[in-house]
C-alpha cells in the first residue's frame, strides 16, 4: 500500500491495567498518589506497550475493497512514549503511532486494534493529525481492551463522526454492522470478564436458596404476578435448590465497559458499599452481640452524639475496621475508640426544628420524596385495592375532623379551589401489612391529609391509620385517625403517627421513587442502545452519557442492598417483602408519566396551560421540586429538540430509521416486555415521539433521580427525622408502653422507630450513596467534551445547553434567597438545591450527575 512512502501520524492515549482493590484505596477525592502501574507488580510497564505489543489498522471510510468493505491498511505499532502532552489526564499515558498512508486509501473512518499483551489496558482515545483535505480526525474509545486471543472478532472502533443509518459511508455499512453484531452476542453461555455483550435477564438472582428456605425469593420479571424491567444478562448457572434462581458470585458479570476499574472516585464510593456489607457490619453487629453498647438509643440527644462525640467500640473493632478506607474517609473515627457521622444538614442549624408540622409538610414538597403528593380529588379518599379481596378501602377521616382548620372552608370548597392535598401510602403497604407485622416490625398503612395556607405553606390536618382487619382481609380495615397536638402526651402520639407516615414515606423512596423509577426501569434503555444503536448513531451519541456506570451500580445493588438478607431487607420496614413489593407498584409503572409535566398533570399538582412555561400551571407555587424541576426539564427538552432536529427533518426520517426502530422495538417487547401490550407507550413514529422519549429518559437518569438521591444523608442521616423502621403499634391508653409515653416520651419513641444497630448501618450506607464522585459529570457537560463527536452544530447546541443550565442555576440561588416562598427554606434552615446543576465532589446536597452512577 505505501507506494509514495507518505506517513499518517497519530497519538494513542491509554491508563494501564489496575486491579481495584478497596483496600488500596486511601481518598474519595484523590484515591492514590501513584502511578495506576504501581497498584500491584504484574502490570505491564510503558516500555511494554511499545513494539509488536499493540497493532493498528486504519479502516477507510471513503475506499472500499473489492468486497465493498472499507479497504484495511496495513498494521502499525505503538512508536514512542509523549511526556508532555498538556491535554493529558491524571495517570494517561500518551503514544507516538504511524500509519502508511496513500491517496488510494481515502479518509480514515474505523482502527482495529489488537493486544497481544497478557493485561488488559483502557484505550481512550486515538487521534491522527493532518490528514490529506481534512485534517484531525479524534476516535474517542474509553474501552477496555483485553488480550486478543479473548475476541472473536477484533476490536474495532470509529471516528467521531455521526451517520444515520441510511447515510453511513458505504464501505462502514459491514463494520457498523459487525459491531452491533458483536454487542448483541448470542444469548448462550456464561458471559466472561473481558466479553462487552449486552443481553437481557429477570431478577432471578436476588435469592440464595442453597443458603436456606428463608433466602429463596421469587422470580422478578417474566410473569404477570411479578412483573419488572430486565437486567443484564450474566448466564450463571441454577443454584442448585431451584432452578429457576441464578447462582451468586461476589464476581459479577456486566459488560467489560460498563464496569468501574478506573480507579477513580466513583469506585470508592461503590465498592464503599461492598466494604460496609462484608466488613464494617459483622464488625459492629459483634459490638451488639457482646453488649459492650446498648441496644437503643435511651434520649434524641444520644441520638445527636452520634455526629457529635461519637458511638464507643471496642478496641478490637476500631483496628479491624479502621484500616477500610470506608471508614476512614466516610464515617471517621478518632483513632481510638470512637465511630463518629458527620452533622446531617437537616440539623445543623436547630436540633428539634424537625419535630415541627411545618417541616414535616415542607419536605413532602421539598424532601427526598416529593413525587408523590395529591392533589386530593374527592372526600373521603378511595382504594384501589379489589374490594372482592381487601372489603373497603375507604378513608374513615370525617369532614368534623378537618373543616375545622380549613379557614372557614367546607370540605368540598377547598377541593373545588385545590387547597387540600394528601400523601397516601395506603394501597401500597396494606396488602403486606399482615406479613410485615408478624415479624418484630410493626407498620400502618397510612393517609395524611394536607391544607394550603395562604402563605403558600402546607399544614398537616389529619393522620389515617390503618392495620388489617383481624377476621381478614375481606373485612377491609381497621382504622383510627390522629389529629395535630401541640403539648402533653397527644403531642407525642402525633408525633408518633408522623413517624409512621414517614417509615412508609422512607419505604416507599428507596423501593420506588429511587430504585424502581430510576435504577431499575433506565437499564433496558442501557442494554437496547448498545444493542441496537451503533456508535456512530446520533441518539446513541445523545443518550450515551446518561448509561455511565448505570449497569454496574445495578449490580451491585442486586449483590448487596436489594439481594436477601441484604441491606435494604435488614434495616427497612418490609424486610424479606421489599423487592416484591416493588414488583407490584411497577405493574401502575408508565414511562410516559416519566416526564414531569405530565407526572405533575396526573397528581393534580399542576395544571395544563399552554400560556406557561413547559405547558403546565403548578397548583402549590411554592413547590420546590417542581418548580426547579420544570426549569431543568425545559432546559432538557431544548437540548434533545435541537440535537434531534439536526438529524432528522421530518416524521419519515424517523419511520425510516431501521436502528432507531429496532431499538425502540427490542425496549418495550423484550426490555419492558411485562409491559409490552400497555397502549401509552409511545409509537416511535414522529419526530415529536422521538424528543418527548429522549427528554423523558435524560430527565430521569440525571434529574429526577439527583432529586431522590443525594438528599438521603441530609435529611435521613438524622435518623429521627427519617426513620426506615417502626417496631411497636401506637400505644393504647392503659397499656405499658402508654404509661412509658407518658413518663418518658422521648425513649418510648426511641422504642418504636430505628434501633442503634440499624442506624448505623442505614447511615453509613445513606452517606456513600449521598455522596459525589470528584470525577463526577454534571448535566450539561460530558466526557471528551470537545471530541464527543465532529458535528460542530451538535457541539454549538451543547454549548447552548450547558450556558442555559448555568442560567437556571442562578434562577434557584435568587429563590432561595427569596423569603416569600417559605417551602425553600423551612424552620430547619436547609435551603432547597438538590436541583442545582453543578456540584463538587462529597457530601452537598446539590448537583445533577448526568447518569445513575451510585
């Protein structure tokens, strides 16, 4: 091929191979000061990459051979090491390459490459310079290369250039082709580390019955009975009790580039959670076994040293557990004998400001869940529930118990004006209430009836709660309604039934609001972009940042918070019940509500109005979550409308996209497929279809779950204000535990929410998955931000994009700074920022990451 000798000179970035091991790990900000070579001895070294150790081949784009593939050049070598390359990132290292080159073979558009090495190493990036008529062409890679012998095919990437199907270059239509072909796999087999296959599975691998009956979980996904999204598929084998559940391994499988092993923040934050499962709690649970602390919290203020002075261990522990790195970055300990949190931001200012009703209202605005208000329709409120099965459902509260605060108001006046609101947890708890309380839990199914005040606060009016009928479940309920109190031993009891509202409330956000509605329903879209958009594709370009580390934290979640006898199961109310019970709420699961508006427009707090912005009028102004949300959202749906369009002029250019119909196809029949007959899913047939469902996807993946996410800490690290478990009934008067209330209020609480133990566990978990990575992507900015891809409009919108997010964040600082809108900052002084755009690294209660990464 090199008939004139000409050269074609190029710069290959990699990091070489690290095995991420936590123990290694010293910083959630810097990690480690050496060198990714230096973290174990058997890595290659530099001078290995050079040689015969990594072969190239440019692919033309323009030229094709006589089979009508791009023709292949011939094999080039790593040249030379570059030490000051200033674009460089931390631990890259950067190369010198050189191409033969002639007029024959055209424009470069695709590289094989293969590894001949033993380690694998992670290719970023390959650019080559001054190519005839054109220029720079960068291939941005991020992707693990292993030892070629591992691939059947080589490993090929493409430049950063964006073809609809139909216009792709004729001789990269068979390597576009291919590499689909490749990702796709053949859904046989045990899937290896190094393989990059996506494919789909139910929630089969959350039991563990060879360990015991009471590990066993039923199948997530495939039936009617438990419908849910698909993961990733593994291909380990039946356990052996039954068939029907995947084994377990601490070694899981998701595709090679979908893992972390960059060795960068967002490791230590995900596998802080793996070090807390295996290490930090035995450890602790073995300081209960012994005594050596009491088992309850005995005042709010030994509660309150838990940031302050810190939980006493044992010495034996602090040296078993301080060495984690975990411990040592996140939960802190004063090098003796001390565990000790850092300050929850709800009770930094005031230690009792959250005992107040006007709080307690305000975070159903303003919290970690402030997706499921109503806006209540009718009086008395109505189940759902099948009457046939559960008898009736219907609220017990009376118009004598609430029209006496509705400032003169009768019940149906206040509905008529959209004054009355109500939280209702009741349908989704009460089918399990019977199972949950013959364990040592004890729970409610609850309503809680809210008024709008004049200065746009809300105030709690009633509290409904409800527990099975002792006959059975066709008797209905049986139900007793708490009203506001403000002294004596009444204000403890409605202190008390709010508490009960939020266990449900804490329930329900980790079950639903978190996991399902973000986690678990965006991983189909992982798996059928990679399966069907090539990388070339314009909506794979657009929704490839909002999949970053989605299937890895999923795994993990599967391995250690949602699995049995995980997590979530030992410190939250519905135990062994939880993932089950998300399988049930996900049947009412419709992605089209996704979107805020009309998420807003269903629950009766807005209304549409095509005069306001975004097309919806909010019913509470003042509703902190929306408000901010709307803008965000708005400022989403430009993006997505102004990249799309780019693409695709019309209707018919998006009927007559094959990938993006394929795709579209493969995530409701297989991804979603217990939901594939809904009629609301959208038809994938207009432009309009297309914007509303990427608008919709990037809002969830990046916004909605920011807001359900990094509250946690700030809120639910004072565990009082955010209790996960409820353990005694409301007292009786003239029982024990009433009398207990009476003379020591504060303990009998104490007694029925959270115990010490499960504190510590809920808060050393809330406060990683609370937590910013330092190597963190907000919305509005992305990896190789200037080479993502060569289409300088994309790049101007993008730009357009990030300037318009940097403007609504200085939107929210004035409203918080605003006193008239009193749900921002509330009687705890925590001004509401969840919503804002950016964010450092750690604990701040603010920034929207591009993707579900923790």
């Amino acid at each position: 091929m090199n008939i004139f000798g000409a050269k074609i000179t190029g710069t290959v970035v990699l990091m070489q191979k690290n095995v991420l091991d936590v123990n290694s790990i010293t910083s959630v900000e810097g990690i480690l000061d050496t060198s990714l070579g230096g973290v174990i001895s058997i890595v290659d070294t530099l001078s290995s990459f050079l040689g015969f150790s990594v072969a190239f081949q440019l692919i033309s784009a323009t030229k094709p051979d006589s089979s009508g593939k791009g023709k292949v050049g011939n094999t080039a070598y790593l040249k030379g090491i570059i030490d000051n390359l200033p674009t460089l990132g931390d631990k890259q290292n950067a190369f010198k390459i050189e191409f033969d080159y002639d007029s024959n073979f055209g424009i470069p558009g695709a590289f094989y490459i293969k590894n001949y090495m033993s380690n694998e190493f992670l290719l970023l990036s390959l650019t080559l310079e001054d190519i005839p008529n054109v220029g720079t062409i960068h291939f941005v890679c991020n992707s693990w290369i292993y030892n070629a012998k591992n691939y059947q095919s080589d490993r090929i990437f493409f430049a950063n250039n964006t073809y609809l199907p139909s216009k792709t270059p004729g001789p990269l239509v068979y390597y576009r082709d291919l590499e689909l072909k490749n990702l796709r796999g053949n859904g046989t087999g045990e899937r290896k580390e190094w393989e990059r296959i996506y494919d789909y599975d139910v929630y089969n691998d959350l039991g563990d019955p060879d360990k015991g009956v009471e590990y066993a979980r039923p199948v997530l996904g495939g039936s009617s009975t438990y419908p849910y999204p698909r993961r990733g598929r593994t291909g380990r084998k039946p356990t052996k009790t039954d068939p029907n559940t995947e084994s377990r391994s601490d070694n899981f499988y998701i595709p090679r580039d979908e893992a972390f092993g960059h060795l960068k923040s967002s490791d230590f934050l995900a596998y802080g959670i793996k070090s807390i499962s295996q290490d930090v709690i035995p450890a602790l649970k073995s300081v209960f076994d012994i005594n050596f602390t009491p088992i309850e919290f005995d005042s709010f203020e030994e509660v309150h040293d838990l940031y302050e002075g810190g939980i006493k261990l044992p010495t034996d522990v602090i040296k078993q557990i301080t060495p984690l790195p975990v411990v040592n970055e996140l939960l802190r300990t004063d090098g003796e004998q001390f565990l000790k949190f850092p300050v929850p931001k709800v009770v930094q200012v005031s230690k009792s400001a959250w005992m107040t009703d006007v709080e307690f209202a305000r975070e159903i605005l303003a919290g970690v869940n402030p997706g499921l208000i109503r806006c209540l329709q009718e009086f008395p409120p109505k189940s759902k529930l099948d009457s046939g099965v559960y008898g009736d459902h219907t609220s017990t509260i009376t118009k004598e118990q609430i029209e006496p605060n509705l400032d003169g108001l009768t019940i149906d006046e206040a509905i008529q004006q959209k004054k009355v609101f109500i939280l209702d947890d009741h349908d989704a708890i009460f089918p399990y209430l019977r199972r949950i309380n013959s364990t040592n839990s004890k729970a409610y199914a609850t309503r809680t009836i809210l008024y709008l005040k004049s200065d746009g606060t809300l105030k709690p009016l009633a509290i409904e709660l409800s527990l099975p009928h002792p006959e059975g479940d066709q008797y209905g309920a049986i139900s007793k309604v708490y009203l506001p109190a403000i002294e004596g031993v009444q204000s403890y009891i409605w202190l008390l039934a709010k508490a009960y509202v939020i266990v449900n409330d804490s329930n329900v956000h980790q079950l639903i609001s978190h996991w399902l509605n973000t986690h678990a329903v965006v991983e189909p879209f992982v798996i059928a972009t990679n399966r069907q958009l090539s990388v070339l594709h314009p909506i794979y370009k657009l929704l490839f940042p909002h999949y970053r580390d989605t299937m890895n934290i999923n795994a993990l979640a599967r391995n250690q918070l949602i699995n049995a006898g995980g997590i979530i199961e030992q410190t939250f109310l519905p135990s062994k019940y939880a993932m089950e019970i998300s399988s049930v709420i996900y049947k009412d699961w419709v992605f089209t509500d996704q979107a805020l508006p009309s998420d807003l427009i269903k629950r009766g707090m807005a209304i549409a109005d095509a005069s306001s912005p975004n097309g919806v009028r909010l019913v509470i102004e003042d509703y902190p979550y929306a408000m901010d949300g709307l803008e965000i959202w708005g400022a989403i749906n430009t993006w997505v409308q102004d990249y799309v369009s780019l693409y695709y002029t019309s209707d018919d250019t998006v009927k007559g996209d094959l990938e993006l119909q394929q795709w579209w196809k493969e995530l409701v029949e297989v991804g979603h497929g217990d939901k594939k007959d809904e009629p609301w899913w959208p038809q994938m047939q207009t432009l309009q279809d297309l914007i509303q469902t990427c608008t919709t996807l990037i809002w969830t993946a990046s916004a909605l779950h920011a807001s359900v996410n990094f509250g946690q800490y700030p809120y639910g690290g004072f565990i009082l204000n955010r209790p996960t478990l409820s353990r005694r009934l409301m007292p009786e008067e003239g029982s024990p535990e009433y009398d207990e209330l009476v003379k020591n209020p504060e303990r009998a609480y104490l007694r029925t929410v959270t115990p010490k133990f499960q504190t510590l566990i809920d808060l050393s978990v809330i406060e990683i998955l609370s937590r910013h990575a330092s190597d963190e992507y907000y919305l509005g900015n992305r990896d190789s931000a200037e080479f993502w891809t060569s289409d300088v409009y994309a790049l101007e919108a993008f730009k357009k994009f990030g300037n318009k997010l940097a403007e609504i964040e200085g939107i929210l600082i004035q409203r918080n700074n605003d006193v008239n809108l009193r749900n921002r900052v509330g009687p705890v002084t925590m001004p509401y920022t969840l919503l804002y755009p950016t964010s450092e690294a750690g604990l701040t209660f603010r920034g929207i990451p591009n993707s579900i990464s923790i």
